[in-house]
C-alpha cells in the first residue's frame, strides 16, 4: 500500500542526493510531448531513487543482500556506498563484465552464482540470513516503489500536469510510485508499457488478477519479468489505465530516435514508452513519457542499431 | 567588439525560445566538473543561440543566406522558421543526405553546390545580392558571438563561477561570447580546445597575430577552420588563456565516456572539451566544460567507436 505521501516522503530524501533530471521537449517528436530523461539518472537509470529511499531507511551501516544482473545491482551499490551500508550483490558469472566492474567500482561486494543451477531468490535469503543482511528487492516494496515514484512527481512539478503518462512496466515498481502521486495531482490517464513478447502485465489487467507468464525473450532486459509484483500490483492495478505493448523493432526505431533527435542514449528497456508514443499506440492531448534508463554498452548499442 | 552586456541582452532574446540546457555532473568524472550540454540544445548544438540572436535583429519576413554543411544549416533554417524568415542555404552537393533533409525539415530553400569547383563564399555573396538577403556568418560577427555566450552565461548562473571554463575552438564565435561574460563573472582562466590536427588558434596565440593554415584533417568535422574570425580574435586574444590541443583518438575516447556513463551523444567537435579534461591537458579547482553538439548520424558513430 503506497499512496502520494510516501512519493512526497521519498522525494524530501532524495532532494539533493538524487540528479533532478531535466524535462526534455523535441519539436520533432511533437508539441506537449514531455520527456523524464531517468537515463541521466545517477547510476544510469531510475534504480537509483527506490534503492536510495530504501537503504536510507535502514540504520548506518546496515549490511544489504539484493540480486540483479543489471540498473538495480548497480543502484543498491551506489545508494549504500553514499550511505554507507555494506551491500552485497548476487550476480549471475556470465553477466557482462563492464557491470561487475560498475557494481564494484561503487564499492560492493559481488558474489557471482550460476543462472542455470541456482536460484537466486533462495541463494540470496540464505546470504541475507548468514549477514544478518536486508534484502533489497528491485522492486516489490513499499519504499522501492515510493522512491521510484518521484521521477513522475518531478515530471508534473517541472512540466504541469500532462493528460496522460506513459511508464515502462517490469515488476511495476516505477509505475506503482509514478501512478500514486499522477493520479493525485490530476493527470487523467497512466499508460503502462511493456514488451510484446512478455505481457503479464497485460494479461493480468485482462484476468482481473496476477497471471504468471515464461520469462520473455526481448532485447528490453529491464522488463524480463514474469510476473507483476504483490505490492506493485495492489497500487498499479487500482490506478493504472491501461496496459500497451511494443516490440522489439519499435525499441529500436525509438532508440535511434533518441539518439539522432535527441541526442540521448537510451537503453532498450528505456525506450518502450517513447516507442509506444512514436508508434501512435498511445495518444493523448498532453503526454508525459518516462524513459527510465540507459545503460546500453556502445558495442551492444552498435548492434541493435545497425541492422 | 563584444562585451558582457552584449552576452545579457541575447539571453533576453532567446528566453523561452532556446532551450536552457542542464547542468550534468558525473561522479565519475569528478568532483567540481559540470558540463553545459548544447547537444541538447534545439538542431542539437549551440549554434540555435547565435542564429536566433542574429536573424531577431533583422526585419520580420528577411531574406538570409548561409552557408554550412553542418550544424550552423540547421540552426538558421530552425531560427528562420521560428522568426518569419526566408532562409536560402547553400550546402554541398555531396552532403549527407540526412543533413539536407533536416535543414529542408526545417523549411529552408536549399541550394547545392560542388565544393571542388566553387567558392561557396562567393556564391553566397552573389546569392545574398540576387535575393536582397542579408548573409548570417557561422561565427564572425558580433551578435553570433553574444548569442553563443549565453550558453556560458546559463552555465555560471545554474552551476555557480567555476575556476576554469573549457570551451571547443573552430571559428571562435562560441569561444568569444563566453570568455565575453565568464571573466566578467569571475571565471578566473578560459581555455580553448580544439584539434591536433587543427591548431590555428594555438599557432594564433603563439604569433600574437592571426595566422591561417590549410584546412585540417580531423574527425572534428565542426572545428575544420583554418583561421581565427577577425570579429572572435578580438574579443578572444584578450580573454582567452590558452588554447590547448587534443587528438581525434583523444575525441572518439570522450565520445565513448560520454556514451556509456553521461548516457549523451556527443559529435567529434563537441566532445574536445572533455576529452581535454578526462586526458589532464586541462586542470582546476572546479571546471565547466561546454559540450557543443551532437550531430553525429548513428551509423557514423558506430563506426568511430567501434575501431
């Protein structure tokens, strides 16, 4: 249960520790179309902002435990180093070096398990409980949620209220908050983006309740999950519109987009929502889109692009 | 001969219509460095500033005339359309395609012409007589110059005086303007950046006079002059404290900083600043470092990062 007071409580944490992003408008991409560019974000995306208003609720020097191969890793990291808790992340060995490097270049501790074998929800409990660690989760928690939610609520501060919101949906942490603090200050629609090949989200809006699904295959890594989260469910599907999908084609079109427009570099996971609006599959008079992250390696980017 | 006030008053004129570009700081670049990102300025570079303060000045409905294969195209078509202008470009014919169609988007009259067998000089002179068109230079010329110092200008204001301002170095107009305001606010040394390969205002400042050389050849295809303006050398002799040198390796290697941490698309040209800073040709207390643009096509870019 979150509401629009956790959203402002995160946001007087996060003031001044946190890059105010800025609010980007193109006259190619169209008049009342607002960009929340979270891919400036410190740490690269908008991770940072639920892991910092998480840990800060912790007692210094906590010891934190949280898993992921990407932004979350190295949030949690960046958060508790500021902090100064000790984090240590569970990584899978094959995930890509330059982010172990990122991960402990902000001074955690990596312990690396194998996708195929392991578990990392289990391996992860068993870490927490031998450190006598919190886990941080990526995003099924009320304060992850909250944290993540000020990304909208400087959208409407900086850029007025929008008619409608554009968010990218994985564990729906980002649109949980963006959501709770939208629909207070009256925008009239938020619009949740995921991938084609991996709509839980969707397909739970359509149940009427949480419907789990394979993990998808899509180039958006950051959206890879399989399920809507408990706590982000709770918020999201009381005040979340409605649910769209793009494909991966649609991410790249919007990342080069991005990157010859608006000279921003933005992951695929990141694009969803500008893809969404490019594409027409989300309209509206005035419209706010959260591009969420944008850490992409050049090589990686390179090959997306230039097919 | 510009000075300080001549910097204020084009920020009056471009208040609203410029975008304000942000302040960027990065942790990983370093305490005390702020970035001024005119990649995210309107045609993406700075050159928007200097056009919009020129074309203003002149009758509502004016003829103008330029002449550019780059960014300075875009900036006057963009300005012209903003301001009631009729805008006549003359690019070569063998300019990308993408150039010619951004500066058509724009609304301008484009004229080609065989940069092996003309002067583009003279045909724009003879142009600018046949249309009653008034010529806006790329950079040699009072209200050009003010109007790209207004970027320095925005800088001190939002990030407070820095020590050292760093700024790329071609024709000078965006050099001029900002030493223009920045030592009259306090900025204690201004240094130029420009191409190994390129060295006419090193060479300038050595000679204490102007000194022209052949056309170079560098990836930094928005500094390729071969000689200081004789309205920017004015203003920059006086102002200016070095001019320091960097190499295109050096460039390509800010770009890909830029790229992977700054999540920003940075061109050659815009990225000399910050490749003077990253590579330690340029110290301070504190350092702003003015990024120029960002007009780099996707597919150039793969292919200069990816060697």
């Amino acid at each position: 249960m979150i509401g629009p007071d956790d959203v402002r409580a995160a946001a007087r944490v996060l003031d001044g520790v946190a890059h105010r992003t800025p609010v980007i408008r193109s006259r190619t991409l169209g008049d009342g179309i607002v960009l929340k560019p979270e891919n400036l974000q410190r740490g690269g995306a908008f991770k940072f902002r639920g892991a910092y208003n998480k840990i800060s609720s912790l007692p210094h020097g906590a010891r934190v435990v949280a898993f992921s191969s990407g932004n979350h890793a190295q949030a949690v990291a960046l958060a508790s180093s500021l902090l100064g808790a000790q984090a240590t992340i569970l990584m899978p060995e094959d995930a890509p070096e330059s982010k172990l490097a990122a991960t402990r270049g902000y001074g955690a501790d990596v312990v690396l398990y194998d996708r195929y074998t392991g578990d990392r929800e289990t391996i992860a409990a068993r870490m927490a409980e031998e450190l006598s660690a919190e886990i941080v989760p990526p995003y099924d928690d009320p304060l992850i949620a909250a944290g993540q939610g000020t990304a909208a609520l400087e959208l409407l501060e900086d850029a007025g209220v929008v008619d409608t919101l554009v968010v990218p949906v994985g564990g729906g942490g980002l649109i949980a908050g963006c959501a709770a603090i939208a629909k207070e200050l009256g925008v009239r629609r938020v619009v949740g983006v995921e991938p084609e090949a991996g709509n839980d989200w969707q397909q739970s809006f359509a149940a009427g309740e949480i419907v789990a699904i394979d993990v998808p295959r899509t180039i958006a890594d950051g959206l890879q999950t399989h399920a809507p989260g408990v706590v982000t469910w709770e918020v999201a599907s009381r005040l979340v519109d409605e649910i769209v999908t793009v494909t991966d084609e649609q991410m790249v079109e919007a990342m080069r987009f991005a990157f010859e427009r608006l000279k921003l570099v933005i992951e695929p996971s990141g694009a969803v929502g500008l893809a969404a609006v490019r594409e027409g599959i989300v309209e509206g008079a005035s419209i706010g889109i959260v591009i969420s992250g944008g850490n992409v390696a050049a090589d990686r980017f390179a090959d997306l692009i230039g097919s």
